[in-house]
C-alpha cells in the first residue's frame, strides 16, 4: 500500500516539476540594455527594440510593452544607471506613455546601480494590472508623483491594482500621492514584501 503511495507521489512530483519546466522555459527574457525611455517598435513581434529603430536598443519600457503582448516575459535591467521614464501622459494602460503599466506575468530583475526614476511626470512609476503574478526583485523606485489636481489618487510609486505582486530586495523613496505615496495596494489584490525599504515618501495619508 506504501509503495503505490509511494510511487503515485512520485509520479505526480514528476508531472508537476516537467510543467514547472515548461512553463519557465515558455517565458521570454529581455534584457534592457538601454537606460533611455523609448517606446517598443513591434509590440508584439518578441522583439524588445526601440521606436528609434536601433535593433540593438532594448529600453525598460519597449521591454515591459513586449511582455505585455507576448502574455508574459522576464526583464532584467541589465546596465547599471537611471532609467528615468520621460514620456509624459497619465491614464493610458498599455505602457506606452507614464508608469510601466504591468498587464500580464511579469518579473522585473534590477542589478546593483539600476534605479528607475518616474521623471515627476505627474504619473506614478509601476501600475500593477495584472490578474496573475508579478514579481520585482532588487529595484530601486523613486520619483513617482501623484499630486492636485488629483486628491484622490493612490500609489506614487506603485499601484497594484489586482496582481498577486512580490517586492524583494527593494527600496522605495521621494514618490508622492494622496494616498499610498509609496505603495498603495488595491483590494482584494494581494502583496508580499521582504527586505524592502519604504521611506520617504509623501502623502496626505498613508505615506509609505
């Protein structure tokens, strides 16, 4: 009777680490190779390459618009330096202009020395909408802001709106909002932080 328990575990074990396999060897990685903030010129095409037409630029957000219509994808910020986001224009969802809106399963990987800074664009940095998972490990965020007219917007750095969204090895500062200057978190999504750093920040309520 053990034996067969024995062997039924193992089996499903086995079935569940070849679709994990899978899974992770379905996801695209980008590497961002640029700290400029331009946008995809193929969102689409699996391409991470700028609209300047450089085949070799990969940028932050060409590579987030890829993931995001590919339906997943892994992006490791790879130089170190600011990527700053430049393209003004808050309330637009598929990451072309403001935040880094994250639609799908997305992973976000920053090396030492890679900060992305919102360019106090009047737009927050990260907007979490995703109904999966997202997961940002080693960023650093500042300079989301938030503010009049807009008293009742929340997350100056980051918004998650409906991912389950992990935070890791982070540090969030100098973002503004009216509320949730640093994170605001939606429900019922949900988050989990760990060796985060939330300082800094500004808000009428719920500054970090």
């Amino acid at each position: 009777m053990w034996t067969r328990r024995i062997h039924a575990l193992a089996t499903v074990f086995a079935v569940v680490f070849l679709w994990s396999a899978a899974a992770l060897a379905g996801v695209i990685e980008f590497n961002v190779n640029n700290v400029s903030d331009f946008q995809d010129a193929i969102p689409g095409d699996g391409l991470c390459e700028s609209s300047t037409g450089s085949p070799n630029k990969c940028t932050l957000r060409a590579a987030v618009q890829e993931a995001n219509a590919q339906g997943s994808g892994r992006i490791v910020l790879g130089i170190a330096g600011v990527y700053r986001l430049s393209i003004a224009g808050a309330d637009e969802n598929a990451a072309a202009t403001g935040d880094l809106d994250l639609n799908v399963d997305i992973e976000i990987i920053g090396l030492p020395g890679a900060v992305i800074d919102g360019g106090l664009l009047g737009d927050r940095i990260i907007h979490g909408r995703a109904l999966g998972t997202i997961r940002l490990v080693g960023l650093f965020l500042r300079n989301g802001t938030l503010t009049s007219p807009c008293p009742a917007c929340a997350g100056g750095a980051i918004l998650n709106q409906s991912a389950n969204l992990e935070l890791i090895d982070s540090f969030v500062t100098q973002s503004e909002a009216a509320f949730g200057a640093g994170i605001y978190n939606a429900a019922p999504a949900e988050m989990l932080i760990e060796r985060t750093r939330i300082t800094g920040n500004v808000a009428g309520t719920q500054g970090g």
